[in-house]
C-alpha cells in the first residue's frame, strides 16, 4: 500500500499479489501541492496531481468548481493537497500484528476554518483490504460547515467491458443532462471509447441494522473486484463516476462515499447536504476496502449486497 504523506495521507495504489487496485492517470508522477494551482483552470486545477487510488474530498467543502456566497471554491476542497504533519507509522507486538499509519491534516484559516483530521490507514500483514479511519475535529469556536467524500478509483484489470457496479441502492439520479440519457445501463461499463468523457450518479444506500452498507464493482467475468464498506449514518450518500474514455486519457471509474454529492456546495444546501459540525465536535469515516479476488468472494460480496437491499426496489 503507498500513501503519499505531502498529497493528504491519499493512497496512491494497493498491490495485492499480482493485482493492483488503482489506475492510470495521465498525471503520471506524485505531484508535490506546491506546484498545483488549484484555482486554475477555472477552478479544476486540482486535476494537475489527481492520481490516486484514495483521494480525500474535502472538508470544509467538495465538489465542482464554482461560487458560493461570494467565494470561488475550486473542485474537491484543499485536503488532497495538504502536506500532512506528524505522520507515525506503527506494528503491534501481539499477533495479529496489527500495522497503522496515522497523519494530521490541518485544514486552517485566519478568521474562517480551524479543522483538524486525523487519518488512519491499518491493515494486517498477509490482508486483501484495508480501512481508513478519519476523524473530522472542529479545533474552532464556532459551528461550520463541512462536506467530506472519499474519490476511489479503479481501473483495469477490475474495469473492463461489461464490468458492473452493485449497491443497495434505494435512489438513484443522473448528476446532469448527459447521465440522464444513458441512465438504463448506469450499472455497467463499456470498454475505452473515445469522446466518452464521464457521467455521474448520485446514489443513496440503503444499510443494514447498524447503518453498515456495501459497494461492489466487479469485472465482467465475475471473478475479480474490491468492495468498499461504510456507514450511511457517517457518510449517508454515494456518487458513481464513470470514466470510460481512452486508456491514455483516463479509463477509470470512481466509487465515491460521502456526505455530499459532487455539485457545488450552493447547489447541496437546498439538497440537505451540508451538514455542520459545532465547536470541539468530532465526525468519524471509516471505510474498509477489500480485493475480491476470485468468483467466490464476488458472489459472497454481491450476495451481501443483496441481504441488504431486502428485496426493496430502487427509486
């Protein structure tokens, strides 16, 4: 696993035997913040570094670009390309040797935000998953807003023609115009196709008793895929982005959990998507992420979304 402290304890790409979860962007180096301009591109210049198999999204907004009260935000907020500080990597002694790597995120500004994230990695030596756990701490005397969404991508070999998404979807909406033409076959994937570009869902989970809920994306022979586990009362809705442009251009879709979807966070106001956290508070994501290595594990994982979903039709 390859986390890249400077890039907000993202995770760069997971290996797995010979199986990497992660994809090719044409960004093909770690790109140091310093050299990222994040208004520039009218306001899209976070896709200068955007590389990562995990991008943090967040935490005092996300989404597209644009204005919001007076102030231009650009995409995705400012953890992705915040340097992180006292980084600590440990092992426990007791079997099962437990691994954790821990980093501090300030998000911080005179007179506007005063955040703090702890992030956590852990694993297991010889596991196929691992999990983050984030703690979200308003270190401010006032309430703010915040708005956090994990940007997980994959690409081959996960994703190919015919690959498919699964989720105990109770709603499901097409982010614009274009996603809505082809929102019969929002749960597959074509092949790389040129002038592709990408379209979006929104999608809201059902969970289990405990709020606990699963995504799948798996490939088209069913024998190979990863699930990403969360918690719908931490991070309530989902965003689907599907990427199936050339290989060169960026052949990649992105399971993304969140608090938020992916507009502008004027527009998630009216959708009761900006939530706010009061001074001292706390908000805790942990989402586990775990290779489905052969058609056993696929079918356990689709069977568990199934469970889930209890028969209960998407909207």
């Amino acid at each position: 696993i390859s986390v890249v402290p400077t890039r907000g304890m993202n995770v760069l790409e997971a290996v797995a035997g010979k199986v990497r979860l992660g994809w090719d962007s044409p960004v093909s180096e770690v790109v140091n913040p310093a050299f990222i301009e994040l208004n520039g591109r009218g306001g899209l210049g976070w896709l200068e570094g955007f590389n990562e198999l995990v991008t943090r999204c967040g935490y005092e907004w996300v989404g597209h670009p644009g204005m919001d009260q007076g102030v231009m935000l650009p995409l995705h907020g400012l953890a992705a390309n915040i340097p992180a500080s006292k980084v600590v990597l440990s092992i426990d002694d007791e079997p099962p040797h437990s691994i954790r790597l821990r980093g501090q995120l300030k998000e911080q500004a005179f007179k506007k935000v005063n955040f703090l994230i702890e992030t956590e990695l852990s694993t297991e030596p010889g596991a196929q998953s691992f999990t983050l756990h984030d703690t979200l701490i308003n270190n401010g005397d006032y309430p703010k807003e915040y708005e956090a969404l994990y940007h997980t991508n994959f690409g081959p070999p996960l994703l190919d023609e015919g690959a498919r998404f699964a989720a105990p979807v109770q709603q499901v909406s097409p982010f614009n115009e274009k996603a809505m033409a082809v929102l019969s076959d929002w749960q597959t994937y074509r092949g790389p196709t040129r002038d592709y570009d990408e379209t979006v869902y929104n999608v809201v989970p059902y969970g289990d008793e405990h709020g606990d809920t699963l995504a799948v994306l798996h490939n088209a022979a069913g024998n190979l895929g990863v699930s990403v586990a969360f918690n719908i009362q931490q991070l309530p809705v989902f965003s689907l982005w599907k990427n199936t442009d050339t290989p060169v251009q960026g052949y990649v879709t992105g399971l993304e959990p969140g608090t938020s979807f992916a507009y502008n966070r004027s527009y998630q106001r009216a959708l009761n998507r900006v939530p706010t956290i009061g001074p001292q508070e706390q908000r805790d994501f942990d989402i586990t992420y775990t290779l489905l290595a052969d058609k056993s594990a696929v079918d356990k994982a689709l069977q568990k979304v199934k469970s889930i979903l209890h028969d209960r039709p998407p909207e």
